[in-house]
C-alpha cells in the first residue's frame, strides 16, 4: 500500500510537469511570435542613403576582424592536418565527383533496364537524379568539415556553424537536382511537366544559381551570426542576398508566364481546349510576379526583414511544391506499374478474379493513401516557416474581420463568409478530384459493371456535396445545433411539398442499391418501352425507340410493376411459324429451316435451334421454328432475315406454300316483278401471305383454291 501510495504521487508529479511544460511551451511560443511580428514592422535605414554607408563604414573595420578570426583558426586546423591526410581527401573529392557524373550518365540506362517502358521510368529516373545531386555536394562538404576542425574547434558556435555548413551544401544540390529534373533540359522525353524544349534549354542555367544562392545566403546568414556581426553589415549581406534571390525568381516566373501564354497545337493544328490548369499557372505566376514586386519595393522602403520573409516564403513554397509533385509521379507511377502487373498475371491465369480485383482494390486504396500522406505533409511543411496557424495570422494584421462587427444583434464576421466561401469552392474541387479518382481507378477495380459506377460515382458525389456545404455552413459560425428551425422548416417543407421529392430521392438510391434497373436495360413500364441511360437521384431518362427521351420519376420504378426485358443478361427467342400444304415433305421442310437456323451467325449453338409440327388442320401443316440469340434486341432483326432465307430457300427447291381461295357472296333480292338474281361474284384464288405468326390472311375462309363455289337458290342462305 504504501509502494503504490508512492506510485500515485510520481505519476501525479509527472502530470503536473507535463502541464508546465505545455504552458511553457505555450509561452515560448507566444514570445516568438512577438519577436516575428516585431521584426517584421521594423524599419531599418534604407540601404543606398548616405547615413547608412557612414554606419557601414564605421562598422565594417570590426565585423572584417572578427571574421578574420574565425575564417584563421579555420585555416589553422586546416594547416595543422597531416599532407596525407589532406592528399586523401582532396583524392577523395575527386573520385566522388568523377563517380558522381558517371552515376548521373548511367542513371538513364538503370533505369531503361529495370523498368518497363512506362511513366515509372521517368519518374524513377528524377527521383534517383534528384538523390545523385543532393548526395554530391553533401559529401564533399563532409570530407572537407573534418579538416575544418582537426585540431578542434574554440567554441560550440563555430562547430554548430559547421554543421549548418553541410546542410547547406546538402540543400544547393536539392535544389539544383530538383531545377534540373524538372527542366531536363538534356533529356526532353524524360521531362515530367509538359515544357517547352526551348524554355528548358533557355533556363538550363537557372537550378544551379539558384541552388548556389540560396545555400550562399544560409551561410552568410549563420556566418553572421557567428561573428556577431554589426546592424549595417547584416543589412548588406541580407540585401544583397534577397535581391539576387528576387531577380532568379522574377526571371523564373516571366520565363514560365511567357511560355504558358503561348498555345500549343494538338495534333490536328488546333489549339488545346482544355486549358484550365493552364489558366491556373499564368494566375500563379501573375500572383508571383507581384509578389516579388511587393518584396523588392519593401526592401527599397527599409523594410529588410519583411522582404526577406517574402523571398524565403516564396523559396520554401516552390521546394515543397516542386519536390510533392516528384513524388506524387513517383507513387503515382509505382502503383499503376504494380496494378499493371497484377493484370498481366491475371492475364496469365496466375490470380483468379477474386484475387485480381482484391489486390487491384487494395493497391489504388494504397496509392490514394500515399497521394494523400504526401499532401497532407506538403500543407504542413508550407506552414511551418510562418511559425503560427492562419487564423493567427488573421488576428494579427486583421483583427477588426476576425472579430466582426455588429449591425443591432447580429454580428457579421466577413472572414467567416470568406472561409465559407473557401470552404464551398475547395470542398467541390476536392470532391470532383475524389469523384474522378472513384470513378476512372478505383471503381474499374471492382466487379461493378460500367452502370453500377456511373450510379454509385453520382451517389458518393450527392453525399460529399451535401457535407461539403454543411462544413460551409458550419464555418460561417453556425453549429449544427444551431440548425434545428432549418431542420424543422425543411420538415414541414417536407410534410407539404417536398415529399414526392424526397420519396424519388430514396427511390433513387433502392435504384442504385438493389438495382432492378442498369443504364442500358431495355425497360417497359405503363405501355412505354425504351432503353435506360441516365440514373439521376429524382429521376430516371428513358431513351425511347424513336429517339425522344422520357423522364421517368424514381418512385415510378419501386412502387409499379417493370419488365426489365434485358435485366440478368438474357438470351432472346425468335421464332419463325410457317404454314405448308398438307402434300409438302414434312422431312425436307423441317431440315431446310434447321440449316436456315444454323446457317445464321447470330443463332447460338447452345441451346440447340428446334423445328416443331403443330399439327395441322385447314390451313395445312403448321411448322414453328425457334432459335436463341444473344439478347433480346437481336431476336427481331434474326427473325426476319431467318424469313428472308426461309422462303428463298422453299422458292429455290420448288415447295410451295399454303395458298387458300377467298370468295365473297353476295345475294340481291328484287322488289320488283322479273327481276333476276345476281349472279355469285368469285375472285380468282389469292397466295398466301405469311405473317409472323405463320398464319394465312384468309385463314378465316374454308374453301381450298381447287374448289369451285357452291351456287344457292336465292332467298336461301345468308342474305
């Protein structure tokens, strides 16, 4: 008892650290962003002013001694390294960098060798590119850090200084491996982006310098630091590094502006129509492009640290941009090579179809899941530099929006409505993108046929809006317990005039669910018959036979009786009856419409096409003639050409049908006194005419063609 007494009070004590330390947290952080915003609003002397160059002048005598100092002891432990010891490194540089071209030659080949001809090989071949570089430059600065500090180091300033020296060598090689990949200036058919050739040769030069400079800045920033350097000098090297950073990144941005304004044929000569994600990069680029105009005039105005905010924004953004998007190819283009494996070996029988689609379901599931992970990590390295959340920085410089103002009691927060609005328009976006990525990858994963999809892609995206513009609502301050009057209004919306609405909404989804009904079924319901093509969720479009489209509420389908004549994929029955003359050879007859039968292409083999005799009576001997086809919609039109044949058949072989005599009696009795009885009228005997039932038109008359009329007296029989 006493152990565990014990025991609960440690545990307590370490709570209560952990709360401390969350408010000191807490509080650092607060001072930090005071320092930033602090920072920020000040106004230093603006560079080319006369007192600014006086200052400089006084200061920079003491800023070239302390760097003096440092850069001798650095060449001192340099000096004091053994000749072999220095031999071997500068060997050592040499062979890495001869080692590190050959890699890079080679790449492509590895490359070509390990992968299939697909996009994989290009985005393998940036990846490891992007890797080569960054590893280079990164290991020289390794062998060259350990003769830096052989006889140690004076103080744990210049060995932190050291290590920021590496990782600057590390990041001028990122940068310059991802420029690089991204121009592929020496490789057009390995670019990632769709660039033009002349754009990637022009800015070839363009990821070095950059990469340089922004390595270059790092250092003298921390070298700066390390010195102790005077207000002047760090107002110099601070300047001079956000200019050269703007103008790489203004000539980057007109370079790219100019080259999406201009329009690339297709391949029939005409301009590309499909030019949203073009209008989405001139934006940016505009956007860009003022932005450095922003930094360059804030730097005039004496504005140093906010421009130089501004150029390391901008930097951090197109890194973490430019490196999301390589990898994004990359996961991208392994999945798709794995899913393509997996088909070839069920092409090959390897996998059956319930272990083909299982791992194809599970691989875009993963591709999706790593797609996301790696947006979701890119958001959250774009806001680390800024040190605070967005809505920090709203309070801050716009406090008076975040907060609203109020017009008698209502309160209106225009941010608010502004991130509804960001909300609505990110939401549809996104759930276009998702609605897409169901319906083009994930779905054709399944079993579902190509009806399912179109109806449970609609599904997903009727839910996902209506979320969408719940978290809309929600963002405008109302919470969801807020919305009770909108729920009951909608209820009473719904008790008086919503509810056919809301009953072909669910009928709409039992369609979907337990689907009775697929686009393309061959419906009949009251009297109309046509072809399904369009499931909404309140209604449902027919396409009839002659070419008018009918709207069909959903309800209509659950609540009424429906012949679906396609629904399961049926097989369809065409049946040909004929009538013969009594004398006809029943054994001839009965194979020359079998080999009529089996004759036809659209006559399926199993089941077996079948002759049947009726029987006969006075209009001969009855045959019927049934056969299979595919579908229903074929049965028509394979019963009709079995007709055609049919009787060409019977024609060429000398059989003749089943003809009957049609006569018409008519009687005429006198009023008047001498007047004779109208003689019979007869007409000469008729052919037959086969309908599609087999049956004569005159079936109904009973003489036979070699019969001659019976003449009656008149007054006697019908009159």
């Amino acid at each position: 008892m006493q152990n565990q007494g014990l025991l609960d009070s440690q545990i307590k004590l370490a709570k209560l650290l952990g709360v401390e330390a969350t408010q000191g947290l807490d509080k650092i952080a607060e001072y930090r962003r005071d320092r930033f915003r602090a920072e920020l609003g000040r106004r230093s002397q603006f560079v080319l002013s006369p007192a600014y160059w006086r200052g400089l002048q006084r200061d920079l005598p003491l800023d070239l001694a302390r760097a003096n100092q440092v850069l001798r002891e650095l060449g001192t432990n340099v000096q004091l390294s053994p000749l072999k010891v220095r031999i071997i490194a500068l060997s050592l540089a040499a062979l890495l960098l001869v080692a590190g071209e050959a890699l890079r030659r080679g790449l492509a080949a590895f490359a070509v060798s390990h992968t299939k001809p697909s996009r994989l090989r290009r985005s393998l071949y940036a990846t490891l590119s992007i890797l080569l570089y960054t590893l280079v430059p990164g290991l020289l600065a390794m062998i060259l850090v350990p003769l830096l500090r052989w006889d140690g180091v004076s103080s744990t300033e210049i060995e932190h200084f050291l290590h920021q020296f590496t990782a600057a060598a590390f990041l001028a090689g990122f940068v310059t491996g991802v420029g690089s990949v991204l121009l592929a200036s020496r490789r057009p058919t390995w670019r990632l982006p769709a660039l033009p050739n002349e754009l990637a040769t022009r800015l070839a030069w363009l990821p070095g310098a950059l990469g340089l400079s922004i390595s270059a800045a790092w250092v003298a920033q921390q070298f700066l630091d390390l010195i102790n350097a005077t207000l002047t000098a760090t107002l110099m090297v601070n300047s001079v590094a956000t200019i050269v950073l703007n103008i790489l990144i203004g000539i980057t941005a007109w370079s790219l502006r100019g080259a999406f304004y201009t329009e690339v044929p297709d391949a029939d000569g005409l301009p590309d129509s499909n030019s949203v994600v073009l209008s989405w990069f001139r934006t940016m680029q505009t956007i860009l492009i003022l932005v450095i105009g922003v930094s360059l005039a804030a730097l005039l105005l004496g504005y140093v640290a906010l421009s130089t905010l501004i150029v390391q924004e901008i930097v951090w953004l197109g890194l973490v941009g430019c490196t999301t998007y390589v990898l994004l190819a990359l996961v991208a283009d392994i999945f798709q090579s794995l899913i393509t494996r997996v088909k070839e070996a069920h092409a090959r029988n390897a996998f059956s179809d319930s272990q083909w689609r299982a791992r194809s379901q599970l691989l875009v599931l993963l591709s999706g899941a790593a797609q996301l992970a790696l947006i979701v990590v890119a958001f959250t390295l774009v806001l680390m530099p800024f040190g605070e959340a967005p809505t920090d920085w709203l309070n801050r410089r716009l406090g008076f929006l975040v907060e609203g103002f109020s017009i008698g009691e209502v309160v209106l927060k225009p941010v608010s409505v502004l991130l509804a609005i960001g909300v609505l328009v990110l939401g549809v976006l996104a759930v276009r993108a998702l609605r897409s990525w169901i319906k083009n990858q994930f779905l054709p994963a399944t079993r579902l046929d190509a009806s399912m999809r179109v109806s449970a892609s609609n599904l997903f995206s009727y839910v996902a809006y209506f979320v969408v513009v719940l978290m809309a609502i929600s963002s405008l301050g109302f919470g969801l317990e807020r919305m009770a009057w909108i729920v009951s209004a909608l209820s009473v919306g719904i008790g008086f005039g919503l509810q056919a609405i809301v009953q072909n909404f669910v009928s709409g989804l039992i369609l979907v669910m337990e689907r009775p009904i697929r686009v393309g079924d061959w419906v009949s319901l009251n009297g109309l018959e046509g072809n399904v093509r369009r499931i909404n969720a309140r209604a449902t479009e027919i396409e009839m036979f002659d070419r008018s489209t009918m709207i069909v509420p959903n309800s209509e389908f659950i609540t009424k009786a429906v012949r679906n004549v396609t629904m399961g994929n049926p097989m369809g029955v065409a049946t040909v009856k004929i009538n013969m003359p009594v004398s006809a050879d029943v054994e001839l007859v009965r194979q020359m419409m079998m080999q009529s039968m089996q004759d036809h292409p659209g006559v399926l083999d199993d089941p077996a096409p079948s002759v049947l005799l009726g029987g006969f009576d006075a209009n001969g001997l009855a045959f019927s003639a049934s056969c299979f086809v595919s579908s229903p919609r074929n049965a028509a039109r394979t019963r009709s050409e079995m007709l055609f044949d049919m009787l060409a058949r019977f024609h060429n072989a000398g059989i003749p049908l089943h003809h009957v005599q049609s006569m018409v009696v008519a009687s005429t009795v006198g009023e008047a006194a001498g007047d004779a009885a109208a003689p019979f009228e007869t007409r000469a005997p008729a052919q037959g005419r086969i309908s599609e039932d087999g049956r004569s038109d005159q079936a109904h008359n009973k003489y036979q063609p070699n019969e001659q009329p019976v003449r009656r007296p008149p007054g006697i029989g019908e009159p």
